[in-house]
C-alpha cells in the first residue's frame, strides 16, 4: 500500500512545476491580457501548496498506531494453559492463563511442567497397557494355533493305536530304537502318556502356559511320527509274513485306512 505522504509529495511537485510555469508566463507575457488570468491562477497554486505543506507536515506528526499479538495454547489432562503477549504502540503486556483463570508466571510454569510430566507419564502407561494387550493376544492366538496342532495329533495317534488293536496286528509289530523298542514302550505310550496327554484337550487355556504347551505339542508330534513309522513297518512285516488271503485283504483295508488317517 502507497503512503499518502508520497502522493502528497507528487502533487506538490507538479504545483511547483506550474507555479514556476505560472511565474514565467507572467515575466514574459506582461503586455498580453491575460496577464491577469495567469496571476489569479498563481495565487491558487500557491495557496494549494502551502495548504499541502502543512496537511503533509500533519500527516508525519500524527502518531502510529500498532498492535501486535501472539497466543500459546497447549491443552493437557490438568487443564488448558494459555500465554497471551501483546504489543501495542511499543508497550509489551504478558497474560498467562489456567482454565481461562489468570495466574502469575511462576505458577503458570510450576502447573505447565507438572501436567506435562503427568501427561507423559499417562502416555507411558497406555503404551505399556497396549503392549500388554498386544501380548496377551498374541499367546491367545498362538495357543489357539498349537490347541488345533495338538488335537489332530493326538485324534492321528488314537486313531492308529485302534487299527493296530482292531486288526489284530500285534504278533506282527515291528519294534526297533526308533519307534518303540518293545511292547512295554508301546504299552506304556498307549496306557500312560496318551491319557495323560488327553486331558489337555479339556483344560482350559490360562491353565497351561504357551511355551509349556508347545513343549508338549511338539512332544506329541514327535509320537505321532514314530507310531507312524512303527504302524508302517508292521504292516509290511505282516505282509512278508502272511499267507492267509482273508487276513491279507485285512491288510488292504489297513492300508487304505491309514491313508485316509493320515
């Protein structure tokens, strides 16, 4: 935005610019009749100037008016906290500010440091929370996940122990290390560790913890595979060794049955 004192400064400039045009005319024309004209018309130029030089004078003296102002608002589980500053003609003015309820600084500061502290501790203990939360369902899932792992295995191991019960396979068991090294292994799989292991499918997850749990799971499978081998091995032991036709197509049976355990 122009000043007004620059447009003041121009149009007194182009008055003095007539004025002295004015004054020329007047020297060299004298002798014409229009003379007169050109005085009255000086006389109005002249007057516009002085009337310009003191308007332009008023205008510089006249005093500025300037105001400034800055806010600071920070909102927190205390209260809100509010800094006011405002400048006015050079004049500075501080306001501080509780719930719209003014303090003295030393307050403001003492109250504005212990809500934040407060606040950080309470964002603190939302992020532990969270994670707790986090990891509460995280082994909700897991077990969830080792609860499905576990009951197939076990359903595979019961449903296997019955084939080798049903068809009567005992006198052909294969035993060796790897899967069960004699009937008493066997035995106590079947008579001990699987009861045992099945009352785990009842019990309720906050029972057992995670890593306990997949312990066992693991421990599972790894009878699973063994029983497998060993449910295999019997089988074609029994084939090797039958002749009787009626108990080879038994045999089929079995095979066809395993399959669709497995």
């Amino acid at each position: 935005m122009v000043p007004l004192n620059l447009y003041i400064q121009i149009v007194l400039y182009y008055l003095c610019v007539e004025f002295v045009d004015c004054g020329y005319f007047c020297i060299l024309k004298r002798n014409y009749a229009n003379v007169y004209w050109w005085e009255k018309r000086m006389r109005c130029i002249k007057f516009s100037i002085i009337f310009l030089s003191y308007y332009s004078c008023y205008v510089q003296a006249a005093p500025l008016h300037e105001e400034r102002l800055y806010k600071r608002e920070e909102k927190f589980s205390e209260g809100v906290f509010l800094y006011k500053e405002s400048v006015i003609n050079g004049l500075k003015k501080e306001q501080w500010l509780i719930d719209n309820k003014p303090v003295d600084q030393d307050y403001f500061d003492k109250q504005r440091l212990a809500a934040q502290q407060q606040e950080l501790a309470e964002q603190q203990e939302r992020e532990r929370a969270a994670q707790v939360a986090l990891e509460a369902k995280k082994n909700q899932l897991q077990m969830k996940a080792y609860k499905k792992i576990f009951g197939a295995s076990y359903a595979t191991v019961e449903a296997l122990l019955e084939k080798l019960q049903k068809y009567k396979l005992a006198p052909f068991a294969q035993f060796c290390p790897k899967t069960f090294a004699s009937a008493q292994d066997l035995e106590q799989f079947s008579k001990i560790i699987m009861p045992e292991l099945g009352k785990l499918l009842t019990k309720e997850s906050g029972v057992i913890e995670l890593h306990e749990f997949a312990t066992i799971t693991n421990r599972l499978q790894m009878y699973e595979e063994r029983l497998q081998q060993f449910f295999i091995d019997t089988v074609e032991n029994a084939i090797n060794r039958c002749d009787d036709t009626k108990l080879l197509k038994k045999l089929i049976e079995v095979i066809e049955s395993y399959n669709a355990i497995t």
